[in-house]
C-alpha cells in the first residue's frame, strides 16, 4: 500500500475514532490523519499479538484494524489528558 493509501485509510480510520470516542470537535483532518496512520501501525501490532491479521492492504479489514488502533491510541491519549 502506497502512502496515498496510508493518508487515506488514517484519515477514515482517526475520524471514526475520535467519533467513537468523543474527540471530533477538537481534531481537525491533520490530527485525524496522524492518529489513523499511528492507529494502524498499533492496530497492527495487537492483531498480531492476538494471532490475527495486521494491515493488509487497501480494504474493509485494514479499515477496522487501523480503527482499532486509533481507538486505543485516543483512549490512552484521553487518559494522560484528564490527569
């Protein structure tokens, strides 16, 4: 997958995240983008961990894993915050 399709993907992936997770207000589509690309290389590696697929290609299931990822980095991300 070529960088356009990385930019793709974590600009889907980190926009869904920050919905489900409440951040859409304060992220702008450069944020997104950061935290999708970010979320699929840690969605990756959890996918990895538990025995399934990482990031594949351009598709649905490498949509899911970098929303994963992008999830759990904003969790995380939202944690140190309140601290």
């Amino acid at each position: 997958m070529g960088i356009l399709g990385w930019v793709v993907i974590g600009a889907l992936a980190g926009w869904i995240a920050s919905i489900l997770t409440r951040n859409n207000a304060h992220m702008g589509a450069i944020a997104n983008i950061v935290v999708g690309i970010i979320g699929g290389f840690i969605g990756g590696l959890v996918m990895n961990l538990i025995g399934g697929l990482g990031i594949t290609g351009f598709n649905l299931w490498s949509l899911f894993v970098a929303v994963i990822g992008a999830t759990i980095l904003l969790v995380i991300i939202n944690l140190i915050k309140r601290r």
